[in-house]
C-alpha cells in the first residue's frame, strides 16, 4: 500500500502517484471554482472503473469525479478540459496496467497521531465505493460473491454510518476485523478484478455500453418518488 503524503519520497512514487500530482498542479487554479474528489478518492474510483473488462466509456464515469450526478465543470479553456481528462484517462490506464502486471498498489493518505504514522483508508474507499455504485451496483446486488470480495472496502469508507445499521454483534464482528480489512484492501481490488475479467454475463456488458436515451440513473426517479432513477422505477432495469 502505498502513502500519498509529505513523508514519501519523490523517487519512491508510483506512475500514478505522479500522475495525480500531475492532476493537482492543471485543477489547482480552478479550485475555487471546482469540486472534485481528493486524490486518494479518485484513485479509489478510477480503480473501481478500471477493473472493468468492458471499456466504461469516459462520459460515464467522467461525472462522478466531480460529485455525483454533476457535469464535467467548466474550466478555464478547452485546452484546460482536455489536460484534465487526459490525466485521468491515463491514471485509469496505469491503474489498469498494475492489475495486470500484478503489481496494483492502492494510494492512501497518512495521519500523524502522537508521533506515529496512521493509515488513513477511509477517502480511498469511499472513492471505490462510489464508483461501485455508479457502476456495478445491480451485479452486486444479485451476487454474494461479489458482496464478499468488497464488503471489507464498504465497511472501512465509513464505518460510523454503517455500524448505525447493524445490530451490535455485527458491529464488534466488524471492529475486530478493521485491521484485517485494511490489510486485505489490495486483495479485495484483485478479487473483484479477476471477476470481472472473466466471463461476463450480457446484462453486465450491456450496463458498459453507450448510455441509451432512458433517464440518467443517478438522477432523481421521474416518477417524483425522490429516490434515483436506479434505486426506483429503473430499479430491474
């Protein structure tokens, strides 16, 4: 697991390390009129969409950088769009590549507590979950394997909101499991990764394919229900 802080040599980043940092020096003059997700949350997400064997077309996953259901925001010039969606086309191909190769690594962020230095998982999670979410949600849902291979990932992007929901067995179950699942992040990612590279079922292709001209399923459901499309009317679809 690699580190993405001050403590970390330069020489010792990955590509994508640098390919993020890359990433913060284009939007770093738009900030103030942007907002994207961390870094560390973004190479969750472009993991996530990376492990895909269908190519997911940018202009679905592009939106969930910048929050959920939004655009691509409007920078300064075109050139400046397209710097920043060529960086991130290439940290999802270099993520693509370390599955691969074997040689994944997720990127998260270190705390100083006390004087030591403490894994700080949870925006890198929360970064894939999302991801999971925008798109694998309804495979997930009708797949208990799949359930297992991210269940740690899920617990760790935010674990006070999920434990609100368990009854208390389950909770201190999870709390005793919390430094394995930090371990076993990087072997939850190939476990997902190699699932979805063998053979794909139609209905998951076809969620990959070019979106047609139904309602966007992050959207609220047209039926006024207040609830996404994808959690409503375009629930079975």
């Amino acid at each position: 697991m690699n580190f993405d802080s001050n403590y970390e040599n330069e020489v010792d980043k990955t590509e994508v390390e640098k390919l993020l940092d890359e990433l913060d020096v284009i939007l770093d003059p738009e900030s103030a009129k942007i907002d994207t997700m961390s870094d560390t949350a973004i190479h969750g997400y472009l993991t996530a969409v990376a492990c895909a064997k269908i190519e997911i077309p940018l202009e679905r996953w592009l939106p969930g950088i910048f929050g959920e259901g939004k655009e691509m925001p409007q920078l300064s010039s075109s050139s400046l769009t397209s710097a920043v969606t060529d960086v991130l086309e290439r940290i999802k191909s270099a993520i693509r590549a370390e599955l691969e190769h074997g040689d994944y690594v997720a990127v998260v962020d270190i705390d100083e507590q006390n004087g030591d230095l403490v894994e700080d998982v949870a925006d890198w999670c929360r970064g894939f979950f999302i991801g999971i979410e925008d798109h694998y949600a309804e495979a997930i849902e009708n797949n208990d394997a799949l359930w297992e291979f991210i269940e740690p990932i899920v617990y760790l992007s935010d674990p006070e909101e999920i434990e609100k929901e368990l009854p208390e067995s389950d909770v201190a179950e999870l709390r005793e499991q919390k430094s394995n699942f930090i371990d076993e992040i990087e072997e939850c990612v190939f476990d997902f990764y190699e699932f979805w590279n063998g053979p794909l079922v139609p209905s998951v292709v076809d969620a990959f394919s070019a979106p047609d001209d139904g309602p966007d399923r992050n959207a609220p459901c047209p039926c006024g229900s207040g609830k996404k499309y994808k959690r409503c009317c375009g629930r079975n679809l």
